[in-house]
C-alpha cells in the first residue's frame, strides 16, 4: 500500500475503494457459482423472479462501488474535471447495480421449473373444447391455461351434459387424472335464462 500514498488523494482513494471491493466481489462470485452456501441478498435482491427488487443490498453496495472505483481509476488521466470524473464513476456504478439484477434476473428465469403439473389446474378456469357427457357417462375435454401454455386435458363432470365453449373451474382431479369440472355460476346462470 506504500505505493499508494503517492498517489494524488482523489486517485488513492480510487484505489482504497477498489482494491478490497474487488476482493470481496471475487469471494462472492465463487460463493455463488461454486455452491459456498445461500446468500441472503442474492435471495433477497432478485425477491424469486424479480418483483421484489431491493436497491440496498450489501451485495448491491460491492456492486457500485466496484463501477465507480474502478471507472474512477481508469479515467482518472483523460477527464481532468473532477467534477466529471466523480459524476461519470457514480453513473457506471448505478449502471453496475442494474446490469447485476439484468443478469440474475435472466438466471433466475432459466432455473423456474414451468413444467406441467396436473395439480396445477386445481381451481382454475377453462373452456369445454369437445362437449362432456352427463354424469358417468364418459369424458369431453377442456382447454385450459397453465403457467401462459394451453393444454388440452380429459374432463367430466358430476352434473348435466356441458357443450362446447362452455366456461368450467376445476374441483378435483380423479384417479385416473381426469379432470372434474363444473360448470361457472354465469355460464349455468346463462343456460338456463336460455331454456
């Protein structure tokens, strides 16, 4: 660190933010991607998906505060303007800060589990694409929306026949992983104003 001190104080100071917050970028980089145990900010930091942001994080600070050292660092001998140069390094290190919740954001995105689940149509709503007989007398299908991907899935229902485009919610799945419907209250409303 001798070095250092003949450094100009905006440039040393530079070099006293940037050489331990590099350090500790590096430890938390290997933590991450080797396993070294969870880290409560990256969870917190990216809320599972992103919609619980938080700004002020330790590991958010480290971010900054590597943009803004080392930008400090490398432009300290082209923008004589201190002014300038601290307004410029404050910026990449905003910068920083976004581009990290750009990436965990995206890693996030690639580790979801989005496959089916035919749990998952418990309680949700679809439409009889091939009519449904009356009750036991065998089944249609519904179209039904899942995690934005459509699935056409067998259904029967414990009432009247149900025609076609008909709005249904799912009460349960039987053994055989059909679907039991029923049919909306303001389809049933409907149909019999209709009758």
């Amino acid at each position: 660190m001798e070095i250092l001190q003949n450094f100009e104080p905006l440039l040393r100071a530079f070099w006293y933010i940037a050489i331990p917050t590099s350090l500790i970028f590096i430890i938390q980089i290997a933590m991450t991607f080797l396993g070294g145990g969870t880290d409560a900010d990256f969870d917190s930091a990216t809320g599972h998906g992103g919609s619980d942001y938080q700004v002020f994080s330790f590991r958010n600070l480290i971010n900054f505060l590597l943009g803004f050292s080392w930008t400090g660092i490398s432009f300290y001998s082209t923008i004589h303007n201190t002014f300038f140069l601290i307004l410029l390094a404050l910026n990449i290190g905003a910068l920083f800060v976004y581009m990290f919740f750009l990436i965990i954001e995206q890693i996030i995105k690639l580790s979801e589990d989005n496959s089916f689940k035919i749990q998952d149509t418990i309680n949700k709503t679809g439409e009889v694409y091939l009519p449904i007989p009356e009750y036991k007398s065998g089944a249609g299908k519904i179209m039904i929306s899942i995690n934005g991907a459509y699935h056409e899935l067998d259904a029967m229902t414990e009432h009247l026949r149900l025609e076609s485009h008909t709005e249904v919610k799912v009460v349960k799945i039987d053994d055989n992983n059909i679907l039991i419907v029923e049919p909306l209250e303001e389809t049933l409303n409907l149909n019999t104003i209709e009758k």
